[in-house]
C-alpha cells in the first residue's frame, strides 16, 4: 500500500496498511500512546536465524522537509540486531537506524530525516529484525510511527554548539549527549551506542534548521572528536567512517565536508575545514554521519566517538610577521597584535625545512597573551634556510590562515678556529671542549669528552662559511686531528653547499694515530658558494669502542701556490712536499724506482665512503706542449661487491681548467681490480692545455650502508707528465713463407732513450694488449724476424718507443702477408711448406714412396683430446688451372669417434670440409683426389689436415704422403651418361666414394658412401664426373639413378644431419646448384630418382657431382648416412604415346593406346588411374605392360556412373619415364533394369562375401 503523507499509524486500526513476513503482530500491553503497538514477535521472545520485518510505503511528492518520527523500546542479545531501512526502488536499501544488542524497556523518540527520497512517489519502509543462531530475547517493539513534514527554526548565519542544552537543535534517531567525555564544560556528543559496534547504518545526526552563508567570506567548520573507527582489510572488511556532511538542495544530496575515515583510533583532536564557496549558500543544511559497512550482516564494524565545541563561522583574521633578525645559530621572530580582542584564544609558531608551514610542522611556540609578539629561535644550524608559520586561534579553536616568512642563518664570512668552544659550531651527541687533549691553546673538541665514545653512535659538528664573499682563488680547509678508534669505528669531514648532497673529503680510520698531523683539504670545487656546510662526523657500531676522535686549529685559508710547471716528474723521494694532502702518505715498502712511492695510509685497507684527494700544489701551464701524456705507474687493490650494499672503489687522476671549480677523469682504474705494479698512461686532451691547468688524485669509495667499508690499498710511483716522446718508422717488410722480415728507422730520443717495444696483432689496431714479439735496449737496434708464422696470413704490426719517464711514442704501424706457395707439389719429408700444431711431425716407418710421410703422431700413436693441423697456402689464381685439384696419399687406424678432416678456406675463418678419416684401419695407402674448381680464383687458398681424437680409445694414427695441387686439365664433352658403376670409378674425381657389390640394381655393382661406420665426420663428400657434358643440342635431358640407404637427422642439439644431392655447374665448377637427390630423415630401400635438368643449364660444359654433406653443431657428434647409388644416366627423355578414346561399360573401362616408337630401347607402359583430374605416380598403377606390341587393356571391377582419370608412360631402358598422356572416362548406367538376382554382373559390391 503506498500512503500518503502525512502518515500517522498507532496500530489501533490493526496492520492492513503493512506487509509482513515472520510473526510481527500487534499487542496490547504496555503502549506508548493509545492501545497497540507493533512487535517483531507478540508474546514470545524472537527466534533464532531470524530475518523479518514489517514494511509499507509512502509516497513523498511535493514534501519539503519529510521527517520519520516513531517511538521504540528493545531487548536484544549478543549478534541480534534490528534496523530502520528505506529504499525508492525495493532493491537499494539504505539503513538510518539501528538498535544493537542491549535493553532498553523505556520508550524513545527517533526522529530521521527523509529529505533524500522527498520526490519519491513509491519509498518502501521498514522495520527489520535480524537474529544469528544462538541465545534470544524480548525483541523490539515500535509504536506511534508518523511522517509528516517538519518545521525547521529560523536560518542562522553561525553555528555554536557545545551540546550542554542536549540535542534540542538537531534530528536525532540515535545520537545522545554524554558526560564521560569532554572538552570543555559538562556535555559532549556520543554515538549512543552500548556495544560500541554499529550495524552496516547511517547513523545521521540533523541540524534542525538551515544555514544562511551567503553572506559569508571564508567561513569554517571547526569541531573536536575521539573515540575509534575500525577497518579489517580482510572479509567481510567490515569498517566505520565519520564525516560532516553539507547539502546545498534542501537535503537531497550531500557532500562531506570534514571527518575521519576508517583506521583510526585517537584522543581528542581539533577538525577544521573551510566550507567551500559553491556552498555557502542561504539554505545550507547540516548533518553528522557515522557509517558502517560490511560485506556480512552479522558482521558489526566497531565504532566509538565523542564530539564537541562543533562551530562554523566565519575564520579569525591572521597576523604578519615582522622581518626575522638572522643569527648564527638563532632566528629572532616578532608579529603583529591579533585584532580580535576577548575572541582571542592563541598563537601558535611552527618551524618547516621547506617552503610549506602547516600544522604538521614543528611547534616552537605557543602564547595565550595577545601581547605577547615575539620570540627566538635557538639551537638552528649555521648557514640554513628555514621556513616560519603563525596562526592565530580564536574562542571556538579556529586557526586563522597562516602567515609565513622565512630566512637563513648566517654563514660564517672567515672561519680560523682554536677549537676551545662551540661557539661556531652546532653539535649532537656528544661533542664537546676536551681540555685534556690539544694542539694548541688550552683545549680541543671531540666527540667523546669523558672516557671515550659510546656504541652506536651518529653525531656531528657542523659550520656553515661565505666562501663567496672571502672571494678566494684557492681555498684550503687545514686542521690537525688524532683519534684512537676500534674496528668500523670512524671519523669524517664532509661539505655540502645545500645541506642535501654531501661530498666526503677525510676519514679517521679504525686505528691508534695518536700524534696530532696536519690536514689540508682543497675548497676550490665550492669557492663560488656563499654557504659552504662544513661537518665533522662520527660514527660507532655497537660492538667495542674506544678513546675517539680530537679536531683542533680548524682555518680556511688562501693557498700560495709555487710558480707554475710546463713537466712535471714526481718519485715521491722528497715526500708530499708538492702536495695539498689529506690523507695520503709516502711509503717505503713497495715501490718501483728509487726509495719512495705513494700509499693510501690506510691501516685497514679500507675507505670509509669518501672521497680522498691528493691535490697537486701549484698549477701547471701546458701551453706549449704538443702532445703531452701522463704518466704512472699504480698496484693494489679495489674492490666491488655487486650485491647490496654495494660497496666499491675506484681511482682516477683528474684535471681542471677552471682553477679547480669542475674536475674530469683523465687516467686510472675502476673498481673490481686487483693488480702488481701496472702502468698507465693518457694523452691530455687538447682542450685542457691550458696555463692554469690542475692535477688531483682521488680513490674514492662507495657503499650504500654506512658502515659497510669498501676495501682499498694502493701505491703509487713514478707519476710524470710531459710531452709524448717521438716515435719511428717501419721500413716495408720482407715477406717469406712463414716469417716477416721488419726494420723501422733509429729513434731520436738520445740519452732519453729507454726501448723499442713490437707487437703483433690479428687485426689492423694494434696496441698494447696484442702479442709482444719484441723489446730491444739497444737504440740501435733496428731491425728482427718474426717466425713461426702461419702461410699465406696478413699480420700487422705495430712499434713503440719507450722513454725513461715509461711514456710510450704513438704506434707506428705496418703490415704484410706471408706468401702462399705458387705450387704444391710435396713429398712430405719435412714440415717445410706447413705450419702445425700438437704432435704433426716426419714418420720415416710409414710411407708411401720415398723416405717419409707426415702424421699427427709420429710417436706411438696419438693420445687423448687433440685437436691439431698441418696448414699451408697455395695461390691458385696465379697458376690459372682449368680444373685444379688437390691429391694425396693417406692411411690411417682411428680409434671411435677420433677422425681427420681436409678443409680448405679463401678467407682463414669460413672452412669447407672436403674429405674425412673415420675411425676405421686403413693400413693401405689410397689415393685421394679433391676438387679445388671453386677456389680455382683464389690467391690464398688455406689448405689443412685436421686431425681430432676424444678421451677415450687412442691409435695408431694417420699418415699423409706426396700432396700435390694439379690440373686436371680439360677433358673431351659426352653428350649422355650411362655409368652403372661396373668399371669402377674410372669416369670420376674421388677421395672417399667407393664401389660396392653387397647390394645392386643391375650388373654386379653399385657406387657406395664407403663409409665403414655409417658416419659422415661432417663434411662434403664430393664424387665429381671427370669429365664434362655437352647438352647444348638436348631438347629435354633427364637425370636418372636409383639409391637406397639412410640419412639421419635429430631436430635437438648439437643438431646433426645428413643431405645427398647430384650437383650442377655451368661455370666450370666454380659454383654448384641441386639438381636431384634426398634431403635428412630418409630411410629407404632402392627408389627411383628422376630430374629434368633445366634449360640455362644445358650447356657445351656442364659438370656434375654427387655431394654428401654431414653437418653438426659439435665436433665429435656424426651424422649417420649409409647410401647406395647404381644406374646413374643423362639422356633425352623419351617419347610417349598417346590414348585412344576410352570405351567405358557398366563396371570397366577399355583402354589403349598408340604404340611406342621407342624399338628396341622400350623396356615397359605404366598405366596409371586417379579419381581426379592429375594423374602421376603417386596413383593407383593398374597395368605394367612389357610388351611393345601390347596397347591395349580393360580397366575392371569400376563403380557404376563414376569418372576415372588414366595417364601412361613409357619407359626406356634406362629407367626413364617419358612425359606422361591422360585421358578420362564415365562408367554407364543400365538403360533398364530386369535383374533375376541370379549374378552379380549388374551390381557393384562390398564386404566380399555378396554373392
């Protein structure tokens, strides 16, 4: 039923107006007004797992201000809870009121503002019990239930409530005013809840009237709260939220405007916001909202808040800071007088280190006498910029808005201090005057006063100095320090010129250095800088500790520097006299020349994240140099760990041109080294030789801990710089087979003088990282060999000359190729035309003509894991064969697996393996022959004899004899091949292929891979036809053989595989395209193979090869091949024949066809039928017809009114198919149909057993 409002039910008219669920009823006894009331459960207590209610609706159009109005009392237990729902739609239900476990017997008045439904036509209603599973109660009952439109007070301009006269100024269905909590006076806001918990409600507060701000200028809502609101990340993720809330539609929407979200749990604290200027409006309206949310309804968000001195009006006016009075270490503050007379409540002065001063900030200062105006600031650091708020607080605790200013203090204009006070210092921790220990004077400071410093210890004093106003050219911080500290215990002096980025300059390392020494530390980098923070600092770890650390007689001065250098030759003999020094030290026990070096004086080894400098003292005026170089020579150690905390160490010289101010690495090492005495040397660029050139050395050291110390130990000698000595000239090498001849002009350093160094490299850069081949004292030395050389190879060379400062001259360069030979032709009695490697030497045992033959192993037999070769070069453009080819003898006894291999190359890095030795006992010699016609234009040609054995079994070995490259010279054309392999190989150039008769098509032999293990050590086993072809009069040649066997291949790794193609060229030999054969992954018994060869290749030269090729990724993985090859021919294809028209019947067809003009080379037709329109060999064959004469046949057993497709070949002698002929036919259907089933003649059947 949908009611009009106004709505007024006292249940004496019974519930014909409600719907029901459970056993909600209406009872007698005991009513608030007239004679019934509603309850959840008339007579009884609730039941368990309940979830009833009672609900109607009403229809709010046209109301203004709808207010709910009812009278309750409840007993509820633990869990139970009863709720107040609406909802305009039956399906969004917002909860307003909520009665948690408790009793309450007496009757209350709720009120609960409608306003955001007023324009409902259709707000459901109702009142909702819900109970869990264990104890119960009475339960709820409600009576005198209205809505009706509420008459609100007048609008005011303010709002002042501090809740003593109770909530008589606001619409309350829940809130209540309590006394145990309070900020002032006898009253405060609370939730009125008993259990602390609240149901998933909106538990509003109303104020009973409207704001008028219009008229407003920046008004505020101030008000103070505390208690808790809880939040459980985790599900139901139950959790509780409070706020103000603002509407500006008369209660429609509303807006928060200042609260507290979940998590929360405080005392009493100020909240203040400004109300924002879209709502300051005459009809502002008001509420308070506590709301809980869960995804469980018996899950209850816990809450408990207090509320008081709630105020909106308009903000306090501020006051203005007077110009702050800077001190050293002070900061004097004074104001303006608050105007608001006895509103006034407070100042209060906050400190920021930045620019925004808020109340997060540091209070400094508080003062409730509105005379009071000033105040200082003591205890600030030197040199800082800090940043100052003031708000003024009035009666109802509004902040006005806050008023800045800000300045720094005072840097020091000189800073030359005895260290008897902190007078120019601000120190933490410890630090204090030490009267006990001194350089000077009666006193120094340190941060441990009395008996040493304590564990864990961070502290500092710090200064602050104009370096900019002592407009100094080179400053130079001094001061004499000594300390006695334990194990990671240390000292630093840092500088920043921000107070943010801080560069570390001096370390007191873990050690006992008692005797006070003198530190200078060079402040040119920051000499622009108008405040320079300069601290001392100290830090322990919590382990043992010790006497600590003294700093006395702390001055910046100007530096005098000596007269400016042109060279510079530093030995470290006279100590650091030349020097601005803070930390290093000259040491004795390892040096390079003389009695001195440079040491980093570090007793542990180990740098405490700073940056250690060693300043040159005077500038040097490179204006007249060349070329000039630096250089030194430096060992120890710098470490890097990559992991956290990342420590490291790192050292380089560094230069200036701008009087110190920016520093570039020149010369040094990184981190992660570790080294004996090594030299280093740089050219100085030219745009830093200048007259006021500067020189530093800095090991610098970082970690991302404090207390993690990267390691260091360093010595450094014999640092010069001055200008590159000259260097030579090479004269034009003399090249020999395997030597270089090189020679260079004299130096002409004189008594300067120290070495000529020679160096060869692979590559045209040559430096000082490739092979030293030389070094010569004498400066008349000028020329040497190099030996030992590889054939035919470009090397290059480069000469230094060395002056006694260790300088090095610019490299001279040159280079050359070792000849190739211009023809081989080799006995191979001697290694004298082949560079080796492993055991490769003259057997003179084992030969196959006159007194010796070269092996891999000319003693005993080869061992375990070679990998070895014989190399030479032979220049085969020079020697212009037609037909070059390469021939040897070999024999050999290979253990498994252990091969030798021919490889030839253009380049020496791209290798074609042309024959392989496989593990077998070939103890009779057996000439080898290779082709060389694609290289035939090469004018290095490499040509090597590897030779490789695995782990395991060894042999005899291998042996070569009487290699020679030779023209094969060029042979009459054939017009056809017809080799069946019965005369042997006569017709081929062979190293490895072999004839078999285990297994052939015709005759008594076969041409096999002749292979004893089925392995192929992965090369290109070539057998090339001695001969050319001359197709150019061929209309349609054919390739034809038959082969049997296997090709493996394996798709992991190392990926091996075999291939076999017949191969053809038409540039005699020089390259070579596939013609026909077998890719990898084959295995097969005898098949035929047919090729047309192609037009641009029928040619008066064509030559052809069979090619083998065995490929891996891995040296001893090889591939299996087991190849037959037999019947091999080239010929004109031959001519087919043609069909006559088919004659088709009811289940066959007649075929034939004209008849072959072949004679006497016919051998046989192949018929062939196919159910489409390409017929080939891959169909059904149905006839094979010897028979010349024989052109005819009956294809039988068809199906009924079905297409077949035919084609015939015919076949020669030489197992060549001619072009294929084709025709095509439909079987005929019965023209009727008077079967007497007594046969089978008219159908066409399955199954095999019709019949």
């Amino acid at each position: 039923m949908n009611n009009p409002v106004p709505f007024s039910e006292g249940f004496e008219g019974g519930l014909s107006r409600w719907n029901l669920t459970g056993s909600w009823g209406v009872v007698t006894n005991d009513p608030h007004g007239g004679a019934a009331y509603l309850t959840d459960s008339p007579g009884n207590a609730y039941g368990n797992n309940t979830d009833t209610w009672a609900q109607t609706s009403l229809d709010l159009r046209g109301s203004t201000w709808p207010v709910l109005t009812f009278w309750d009392r409840f007993q509820l237990v633990n869990n139970d809870f009863v709720v107040v729902e609406v909802s305009p739609d039956g399906s969004t239900w917002t909860r307003l009121y909520s009665a948690m476990p408790s009793s309450q017997t007496n009757w209350i008045r709720r009120e609960i503002d409608l306003s955001p439904w007023k324009n409902a036509p259709n707000l459901r209603m109702r009142f909702r019990l819900w109970s869990d599973a264990a104890s119960v109660a009475d339960g709820w009952s409600v009576d005198d239930i209205s809505v009706g439109e509420y008459s609100p007070a007048a609008p005011s301009t303010d709002l002042h409530e501090d809740f003593e006269a109770g909530l008589t100024n606001w619409i309350n269905g829940q809130w209540a005013v309590v006394t145990d909590a309070v900020v002032s006076g006898s009253a405060a806001l609370g939730d009125g809840l008993p259990t602390d918990v609240l149901a998933r409600h909106s538990m509003q507060l109303v104020l009973n009237r409207a704001l008028d701000l219009s008229g407003s200028v920046d008004p505020q809502i101030t008000f103070w709260m505390k208690g808790y609101l809880s939040y459980s990340g985790g599900w139901p993720y139950p959790r509780a939220d409070f706020y103000v809330q603002m509407s500006k539609d008369d209660g429609v929407t509303w807006a928060n405007l200042l609260g507290q979200s979940a998590n929360w749990n405080s005392g009493w604290i100020v909240k203040q916001a400004t109300i924002p200027a879209e709502y300051r409006v005459s009809n502002l309206r008001l509420r308070l909202n506590a709301y809980a949310s869960s995804s469980s309804d018996g899950s209850q968000p816990g809450m408990d808040l207090w509320i008081d001195r709630l105020s909106i009006a308009e903000r306090p006016p501020g006051v203005a800071f007077q110009s702050p009075v800077e001190g050293l270490k002070s900061m004097g503050l004074s104001w303006t007088q608050s105007t608001l007379g006895s509103a006034f409540k407070r100042y209060e002065v906050y400190r920021s280190a930045d620019g925004t001063v808020d109340l997060n900030d540091l209070l400094i200062g508080s003062f409730t006498n509105i005379t009071d105006t000033s105040m200082n600031d003591d205890g600030l650091e030197i040199g800082t910029t800090y940043y100052y708020g003031i708000f003024v607080i009035n009666e109802d605790d509004t902040y006005s808005s806050v008023a800045s200013t800000s300045a720094q203090t005072h840097p020091l204009t000189a800073l030359n201090d005895p260290m008897e006070t902190l007078d120019n210092w601000v120190s933490t921790g410890n630090w204090e005057v030490d009267t006990q220990c001194y350089y000077n004077g009666s006193a120094s400071l340190t941060e441990s006063p009395v008996g040493g410093y304590g564990d864990n210890e961070s502290s500092y004093i710090l200064t602050s100095v104009d370096l900019e106003g002592l407009g100094m050219d080179w400053p130079v911080l001094s001061f004499v320090d000594r300390f006695a500290l334990a194990a990671s215990d240390h000292g630093v002096l840092e500088v920043s010129p921000n107070g943010t980025t801080w560069t570390r300059l001096y370390c007191a390392m873990p050690d006992s250095s008692t005797n006070w020494r003198l530190r200078t530390i060079d402040l040119s980098t920051w000499k622009a800088s108008d405040n320079l923070r300069i601290r001392f600092s100290f830090f322990s770890d919590g382990s043992l500790n010790a006497e600590g650390w003294n700093i006395d007689d702390v001055a910046i001065t100007e530096w005098v520097p000596p007269p400016a250098l042109t060279q510079l030759r530093e030995g470290f003999e006279s100590g650091l006299t030349n020097w601005i020094n803070g930390q290093w030290a000259t040491v004795t026990d390892d040096v390079l020349s003389g009695s001195a070096a440079l040491g980093d004086d570090l007793p542990t080894d180990a740098l405490a994240r700073n940056d250690m400098q060693l300043v040159l003292n005077r500038p040097m005026d490179l204006t007249g140099l060349t070329d000039p170089q630096i250089t030194f020579w430096m060992k120890g150690d710098l470490s890097y760990y990559g992991g956290y905390p990342y420590p490291r160490a790192d050292f380089y010289v560094q230069m200036s041109k701008d009087d110190g101010v920016s520093w570039a690495n020149l010369a040094g090492q990184s981190a992660n080294w570790s080294s004996d005495w090594t030299r280093k040397q740089a050219s100085i660029p030219a745009d830093y030789r200048v007259a006021g050139f500067r020189l530093r050395l800095r090991a610098y050291a970082s970690s991302s801990t404090e207390f993690s110390l990267p390691g260091l130990n360093l010595w450094i000698d014999k640092l010069t710089i001055a200008d590159r000595p000259a260097g030579v000239l090479f004269e034009s090498p003399v090249e020999g087979l395997k030597s270089m001849g090189l020679s260079w002009t004299e130096s002409t350093l004189g008594a300067s003088f120290q070495r000529y160094e020679v160096y060869r490299s692979p590559d045209a850069t040559v430096d000082l990282n490739d092979m030293l081949i030389g070094s010569f004292t004498n400066i008349t030395d000028t020329a040497m060999t190099d030996t030992g050389l590889e054939i035919g190879t470009t090397y290059h060379y480069g000469i230094f000359v060395v002056s006694d400062d260790d300088a090095y001259a610019t490299v001279a360069t040159t280079s050359g190729q070792t000849q190739p030979l211009t023809a081989l032709d080799d006995p191979m009695e001697n290694l004298d035309n082949w560079v080796s490697t492993g055991n490769w030497g003259v057997d003179t045992q084992r030969f196959y003509s006159g007194s010796a033959s070269l092996t891999e192993s000319p003693i005993g037999g080869y061992s375990a894991n070679e990998s070895s070769y014989i190399l030479t070069s032979v220049n085969l453009q020079v020697q212009d064969m037609d037909w070059p080819i390469l021939s040897f003898f070999d024999r050999y006894v290979l253990a498994n697996n252990d091969h030798g291999v021919v490889e030839v190359s253009p380049n020496g890095s791209n290798w074609t393996r042309l024959y392989g030795a496989m593990p077998e006992s070939s103890t009779n010699w057996r000439l080898r022959q290779l082709d060389l016609s694609p290289w035939k234009n090469e004018p290095n040609l490499r040509i090597k004899f590897g030779f490789f054995s695995d782990g395991s079994s060894n042999a005899e070995g291998w042996n070569i004899d009487n290699v020679a490259v030779t023209d094969w010279g060029q042979k009459p054309a054939e017009t056809t091949l017809h080799e069946a392999f019965d005369d042997g190989l006569t017709n081929w150039i062979n190293a490895q292929w072999a004839v078999v008769s285990d297994d052939v098509i015709s005759g008594s032999a076969a041409l096999g891979d002749g292979l004893p293990t089925d392995q192929i050590a992965r090369n290109a086993m070539q057998l090339i036809l001695s001969h050319p072809l001359d197709l150019s009069g061929s209309e349609d040649p054919q390739i034809t053989f038959w082969m049997k066997g296997n090709l493996s291949y394996y798709g992991g790794y190392p990926y091996p595989r075999a291939d076999f193609y017949v191969q053809m060229s038409r540039d005699d030999g020089v390259n070579w395209v596939n013609l026909v054969g077998q890719g990898a992954n084959w295995s097969s018994d005898w098949i035929l193979k047919q090729a047309t060869i192609p037009t641009d290749y029928r040619v008066a030269n064509l030559r052809l090869r069979l090619n083998a090729y065995g490929g891996s990724s891995s040296e001893f993985s090889t591939p299996n091949m087991n190849l037959w090859i037999d019947k091999l021919t080239i010929n004109e294809r031959p001519a087919g024949v043609a069909f006559i028209p088919p004659v088709p019947a009811l289940k066959s067809i007649d075929l034939g066809w004209t008849q072959s003009t072949l004679g006497g080379a016919f051998q046989r037709y192949e018929v062939y039928r196919s159910l489409d329109t390409t017929v080939d060999m891959n169909d059904e064959k149905i006839g094979m017809i010897s028979n010349l004469a024989t052109t005819a046949m009956t294809d039988t057993g068809l199906e009924i009114r079905r297409t077949y497709y035919y084609g015939i070949y015919v076949v020669d002698a030489n197992d060549t198919y001619s072009i294929i002929a084709t025709t095509a036919s439909t079987t005929v259907p019965l023209s009727a149909l008077n079967d007497p089933m007594e046969s089978l003649a008219n159908w066409v059947s399955t199954g095999g057993t019709w019949g």
